[in-house]
C-alpha cells in the first residue's frame, strides 16, 4: 500500500481515540503525556555514588569537573573518575571549590590551592588559607576568575593574569557571587547586603531587601542587559524593569540552586521540581512530564562547548537535547491535544491555519481559536478561494454527509450541498484553481476518483473526472498547484498534471525515477519536489514546458529518506517529512532533526509549513509543533572518535606508526564516541585496511583482532550518524612484526646455522676420508712391509735352495746329510730347515714289498728256532 496511505488511515483510525482522549483528559497536565524533550542519561557505574554535586564545569573537550563528596571528579565518555595523582592532584580531600566558566575551577585540599582547567591542573601560591571563622569570603566571578574578600580588599586571580585584581571590598557581610561585564571594567557582586555595582571607580550598594525573598546567590547580566539575580528562594530581573519570576516559575516548593545564560541569552534555574528556561516573558517548565529523569533534587547545570544543557542528579549527567529549538504547542496555547493534519497561511487574513482531527484553529494574538462550525471534523486539507472564501474537507462527524466545508470571512463555516459529489466519502485534498476559461474551479480528491466543482448562485455541481490511463474511481491523494497555475494531482499509480488544456502523465517517461509517487510539494522558487520511496526529483518550468531539473538517488543523501512532505525556503533550503522525522537539505549536507535532536515527537509526522523569516509548523499525531530559527544551530556532523590505549596482546601498549610483535591473543583497540549533542544516533564503523576494506559496525566499545599475520595495517573508525552522515575518519597505522623464526636476522642465523652445519659435514667427510687415506696408507705400509718380509724369507730360502742344489754328501745307506760343520743329520731335519716343506713319513710299494719279505722270513726264522 502507498505509503501516504499508510499514514493517513494510521491517523483516522486514531480520530476516535483521540476524540475520547482529550473528552477525558480535563484540566492541563492531568494527562500530559512524558518525554517531549529526549534527556539522555549517563548513569554512573554500578557502586558509585553521585551525593551533592557542585555545578559542573566543561572542560572545553567533551567533558566535565564537578565537586561531589570531598573529590574533584571527571566525567566525560569513559565514565566518571576520580581526579588523582595522574593529573598531579595529592588526592587530599577538597574542602572549597569555585567553578567559574571562563576561567575553570578553583579548588582548596590539603592547605594548598590548586587550579583547573583545559590546560590541566596547577597548584596556585599566595592564596590565603580558609578561615575556620569565616573571617574570608571566597566566591567565583564570572568572565574573570576567583575573588578573595580580606582585610578590606577584594582581589581577584584570573587564570591569565599576571597579577591580581585589588579592589577596596564594596562592603561588609559574606559575597556569594560575582560578574563581569566582558566588554568593560564594569562588575556585579551579591551578598548579604544586596547588590554592588562597580563601574570602574567606585562601588555602589542596592540594597534586595523587599525584593528578593532569601538570601542572594548569584547573579548575571544576559546579552539584553538584564541583570538577574537569584536566592535560594527567589528568582528576579533587577534590570530593566524589576519584575519577580520566582513565583512564576510554578514550582511549589521556591528553591533555585543554578542560574546560567546558555547561547542564545536564555536564562536558566533549576530547582526540586525540575528545569525553567525564560526567553524574554515566556516562561517554559521542564520536569517529569518532559523526559526529566530523577529531577526531584538539587543538582546544577551547566553548557557544554557546543551550547547543549547538562543537569546532574544522582541518577547521573543528563543532556537536554535541541534546547527548545522544536516545540509542541499545546492546551495552554488554545490548540487541543490532537493530531494536526494540515498547516496553511492564507492570503484572507494573512493568518496561520491548522486542520486538526477536532476542527479548524486560527491563530491569533495569543491564543489559538477554533473557528465556528468546524469542531468534530478531522480536516485533512484547505484551500482558498480567491474571493477569500476558505474551503476545507475530511471526515465529517456524520459518516453519511459530504465531506466539505465553506468558510465565508465573518461567518461560521457552512457545508454546501453539491449536486453529483459523493456522501459519506472522505476527501483528501483540496485546490482551487481560477482565471482558467472555464472559470473558478475547485479541485477534490478523494477515495473514489478526482471531482470537478463549480458553482453560480450559490448552487454547486460536481462532476467526475477521468485521467489518462486510470480508472474514474482511483484514489487521489494529494493535488498541487505551480505559480504558473499548473495542477498536480497525485494518485496511487502516479502523477498527472493539468494546464487548463489537457492532462499529461508524469512518470518515468518524463525523466521521473519511478511512476509511483510518495508526496509532492512546491517551494516558492517555483519548484516542485517529487518524492519517491528510494529518490526525489525536482521539477521545473522550462521554455517547453516542466521537466526534471535534477534527479536525486543511489549515492545521494536525500535518496533514501523516504519524504512524504516538504517545503523549500526563500533560501534555497529544502525541509521535508519522513512521517518519524523532520529532514533539511541546504543543498550541501543532510540534517535529520529526530528526538535525539529535541524534536519532541517521533511518529506520525502529517504536515509542514514555513515562514519567509525561516520558522516551521509541523503536525503531528500530539499536537502542533513549532520550530524556532532563533534557537537554530546546525545540526553537528559526527564527532571525531575518542582512541583509548592500543593493546599489543602481551600487556603492553603501542602508538600509531608502532611495531607490534606477532602473538597469538593479537591486538586490540578502545573506541569511544564523546559526550556529544544526539549522542544516540551516533554508530561507530570500523575496518583494518591491509586486512579488509569493507566497513562493519562495532558493537560495544572494543575491537580486536586475534593472530593478525605480519604486515603493515591501518585501523580505520568513524561515527556514523543515522542520516548517513559520517564523522572524520581516525586513521592508527601500525605494522606487526613477524614471528621470531620469521625476522631477518633469524633467517640470517639459520642461513648461517645451515651454512655452518653444511661446513661441519664436509669437514667431517673430509676428516673421514683423510682417516680413511691414513687406514689405507697403513694398511698399504704394512701389507708392503709383509711382503718385504715373506720377499726376504723367500730369497733367504731360495738361497738356502740353491745350496741344497750344489754337491751334498748324503749316506748312500741312512741317506743322512753331512752339513758344513761335519755333522750327519737326518735328511728330513735338514729339508725343514732350509726350506718351508713339512715331510711326512710314509712306505712304498717296492718298500712295503720288501719290508713285507723281511717280515715273514723273520716269523718263518723264530717258527723254526
């Protein structure tokens, strides 16, 4: 289903309920809804407690100092903590502190002063000491610095004077508090005899008796001039004119324990109900019903770098978002607590109309009021005739009648009866359109079709009218009017316009992004904006007619928005409706004003209008919501991320550009968003070039990663804010180290390990072969040495043999050898020993024979004997 249709059955379905609502609600504030202002609350951690706090002082940097329970503590987006040695502080308990904006805080432990601001903290000499007594009066100046009543002089030390300031004390009696005036000598002080003026030579005393109930505090002059001072409980404007605002405030126990001017010359007090803000005579209240969290206490505020309110409770910091730049206009302004449909000035009266589900508001000098005749109607849209009459439509309290309404200047509203126009039928939208040939013609789009009226004599006709392309009964959703005089009509399947002659498509055909259509609205710069789901394009008329001028979608920030409304301003910048938020586009960057912002409500955003001097009425399902330009800042692009310590997984810590040694656990970061204004649509993104180029989110704070392999890395992180919007780029170059066995000089060692390991084992080869050569040699040596042996034994026997072979007398019976000495040795003694032969004894046959002959003839000689 079309999504402007969602929105608009989402918002008469609601009619009934609101209409039993507001039956029941009675008097102002017995049923006020809570949480108009988004007050997002920085708990303290879990154990710590946060007793009376002293008013906080920004650091200039994201962060807060304040006083609670004998300790300076710090608070900013890693927490709060205490100050301590760190910072050079003794870390004895703190018995006097002084904050003052301008100049930080000064504060009083451990018989020394000490001083702090952006720049960090430093002990301050020649401070008198505190006097149990009370005889010394101490108290803060604003725009100066810290001022010490003695002796019957006022000195005051500023944090970037050489000396300081010697004034005779303008009188006697405590003094709470100082200022001065930026731009001359000229000071304000107030104590317990009321009011010292310096203007530069002398003091002069007023006294506050009568004036102001309790005893003074504080005091400031606003960028008007007004001087301002507060009790404990009371709060006045002494200047101008004197007028009491403490009673006016509404708090039912008077206790004020702040008073600030925030940016804009607005002043603040705070008291157990809650805030207050005054702007001039108005007066606004901000306590539970708004979102104010634990405001039933005496907790400070103070203004950030940036402008935003912080308050302090025990519940923790609070941020008060937008600053009431958007507000809801309510019961006390005449306007019911209702949903708001339409929004239009007209030329008539050139006053502001709203169509509400309960009728048609005017707004006059003060107050809203209803117009006759009109109540029990949920109005949807108007327009105005050129005679002056005003017409209007929606749903009327009987579901059978027709759904229009004539509005005729000094009459109550009246509804015609127009012959042909359909009853019990809701009408969407409304366009008068004249000078045309045929006249004045109104213009009604309803559920059922697209209807022409005309009327003479006070007798009205309608007629149905069918465009190209579509069936007579489609649904019209919205119809526009160019300053040439062109309508627009805008139905579920596309775009048409009409310029008195004929009807031309509107689509894709003609340069569109899509034939479907979300919303449309025309800037006074004869514009027209055509919003689609996923892209708008901007419309305009040429020398051949309306085409399309630009075409935003894909990479541009407006694509995606998804607008259902819109108004572009006299400069160019363009304000549209998402339904949940409120979006502006100057051309170079997106603004998304949601409820982190201070836009009060975030659901069922109706309709918009804008004022030449730059103001915004936006309906919605609570009521009308206005916008302030004289409270408007731009909105700030995302933060630039605060880097906690880098971790190398071993328990130490690294800087960009470090060398980190591989380990297994790896490295790992701490990123941090600051305390910033819309702190909640803030998302960090994080990725590690060298390892991934895609961006992911972080959920939490820390991000790690384990067993990185070695290279060169550069962790990159962001705030990205939900508009798409992204913050500066934190850029932490940072290069692991290979592991140990894979560094240069271990590859040289083991180069080294191998080329000496390679050396050893031909050493050891060559020592092996040269024992082997020594084996050899001495085997060679000794083999040579035996045969030199057995040579010798072989030629002393081949001497000896060749003896044997000369002339040797042998016994020619016994064969005994006769030797060189004469002596007979047996043959065989003589072979041994001059050859290597080993005989051996044995018989012949011719021998065995004869012996055998022997044998016998002996037995046969002893037989016969």
């Amino acid at each position: 289903m079309h999504q402007r249709l969602r929105y608009l059955l989402s918002a008469i379905c609601l009619v009934p309920q609101w209409i039993l609502a507001v039956a029941l609600a009675g008097p102002l504030g017995a049923a006020d809804s809570p949480g108009k202002f988004d007050f997002h609350t920085f708990p303290p951690a879990p154990g710590q407690v946060l007793g009376v706090a002293s008013r906080p002082l920004s650091d200039g940097r994201g962060g807060f100092w304040f006083l609670n329970q004998g300790a300076i503590w710090r608070f900013d987006a890693g927490g709060y903590r205490a100050l301590g040695k760190a910072e050079g502080f003794p870390g004895a308990p703190v018995d006097v502190a002084h904050p003052e904006p301008s100049s930080g805080m000064w504060f009083h432990a451990g018989q020394a002063w000490f001083h702090l601001d952006q720049s960090g903290l430093r002990p301050v000499p020649g401070l008198p000491e505190p006097d149990p007594d009370d005889a010394l009066s101490f108290f803060a100046v604003r725009n100066e610095g810290f001022a010490v009543v003695r002796e019957g002089r006022l000195r005051i030390f500023g944090s970037g004077q050489a000396a300081p300031v010697d004034l005779p004390a303008p009188g006697p009696g405590r003094w709470m508090r100082g200022w001065r005036d930026p731009q001359s000598k000229h000071r304000l002080l107030v104590g317990d005899a009321g009011l010292a003026r310096w203007d530069g030579s002398a003091w002069r005393l007023q006294p506050l008796k009568g004036l102001l109930a309790g005893r003074p505090q504080d005091v400031v002059r606003d960028r008007h001039g007004a001087v301002w001072i507060r009790s404990d409980r009371d709060l006045i404007r002494a200047e101008p004119a004197f007028k009491q605002f403490g009673s006016r405030l509404g708090f039912t126990r008077n206790s004020f324990v702040s008073l600030e001017l925030d940016g804009f010359g607005r002043v603040w007090t705070n008291g157990p109900e809650g805030l207050a803000c005054i702007d001039g005579e108005e007066v606004w209240r901000i306590g539970e019903r708004e979102g104010l969290y634990g405001y039933q206490g005496y907790w400070p505020i103070a203004f950030d770098a940036s402008g935003t309110l912080w308050t302090i409770s025990a519940s923790g910091f609070q941020c008060l978002k937008g600053g009431f730049l958007w507000r809801i206009l309510e019961e006390p302004h005449g306007l019911p607590r209702a949903m708001m449909f339409t929004i239009r000035r007209l030329r008539r009266d050139h006053g502001l109309y709203v169509g509400t589900h309960d009728g048609l508001y005017r707004q006059g000098a003060s107050r809203w009021e209803l117009i006759p005749g009109t109540r029990g109607w949920a109005l949807f849209s108007m327009s105005e005739r050129a005679n002056g009459d005003i017409w209007t439509c929606g749903n009327p309290p009987n579901p059978q009648d027709q759904a229009l309404l004539c509005i005729r200047p000094g009459q109550p509203a009246q509804q015609p009866h127009i012959q042909g126009f359909p009853a019990g039928v809701w009408v969407n939208a409304l366009k008068w359109t004249e000078k045309w040939a045929d006249g004045d013609t109104l213009w009604c789009g309803t559920q059922k079709g697209l209807y022409r009226v005309r009327g003479e004599g006070g007798r009205w006709a309608a007629e149905r009218v069918t465009l190209p392309g579509q069936d007579a009964a489609a649904s019209i959703w919205d119809l526009q009017r160019t300053g040439d005089g062109t309508l627009w009509v805008l139905t579920g399947q596309g775009l048409f316009s009409h310029d008195s002659r004929a009807w031309t498509p509107f689509g894709r055909a003609r340069g569109l992004i899509a034939d479907e259509v979300a919303g449309l609205f025309a800037g006074p710069d004869g514009a027209l904006w055509v919003c689609h789901e996923h892209g708008i394009s901007s419309l305009k008329l040429g020398p051949k007619g309306w085409a399309v001028a630009e075409r935003m979608e894909k990479d541009h920030p407006l694509a995606s928005i998804g607008a259902v409304d819109g108004w572009s301003d006299p400069r160019g910048g363009v304000w549209m409706l998402t339904g949940s938020d409120v979006v502006h586009w100057d051309g170079t960057r997106v603004e998304r004003h949601t409820k982190a912002f201070g836009l009060p409500i975030d659901n069922n955003l109706s309709g918009i209008w804008g004022e030449p001097d730059g103001r915004l009425w936006v309906g919605s399902i609570s009521g009308l919501i206005s916008f302030d330009p004289r409270f408007y800042r731009p909105i700030p692009g995302p933060p630039a991320l605060v880097l906690g310590p880098a971790l190398d997984g071993g328990g130490g810590t690294f800087l960009p550009g470090g060398r980190v040694p591989y380990r297994r656990p790896g490295v790992s970061f701490s990123l941090q968003l600051p305390l910033t204004e819309g702190i909640e649509d803030l998302s960090v993104q994080t990725r590690l070039l060298g390892l991934d180029e895609a961006w992911r989110p972080l959920k939490g704070s820390e991000l790690r990663y384990p067993g990185l392999p070695a290279g060169s890395y550069v962790l990159e992180a962001r705030a990205a804010r939900r508009d798409g919007l992204m913050g500066p780029t934190l850029s932490f170059p940072f290069v692991v180290m290979p592991p140990w066995y894979q560094r240069l000089w271990a590859m040289a060692a083991l180069a080294l390990l191998a080329l000496g390991a390679v050396a050893l084992l031909l050493r050891w080869r060559t020592l092996a072969l040269q024992r082997d050569r020594i084996r050899l040699a001495q085997l060679v040596e000794d083999r040579t040495s035996d045969l030199v042996t057995a040579n010798a034994s072989l030629e002393s026997a081949l001497r000896d043999m060749k003896t044997l072979k000369g002339l040797v007398p042998i016994c020619s019976y016994c064969k005994k050898i006769r030797d060189d000495e004469g002596f007979w040795t047996q043959l065989e003694q003589v072979l041994a020993a001059r050859t290597e032969a080993q005989l051996s004894h044995g018989i012949c046959p011719d021998c065995a024979t004869l012996v055998m002959e022997e044998f016998r003839a002996e037995n046969k000689n002893e037989g016969l004997a």
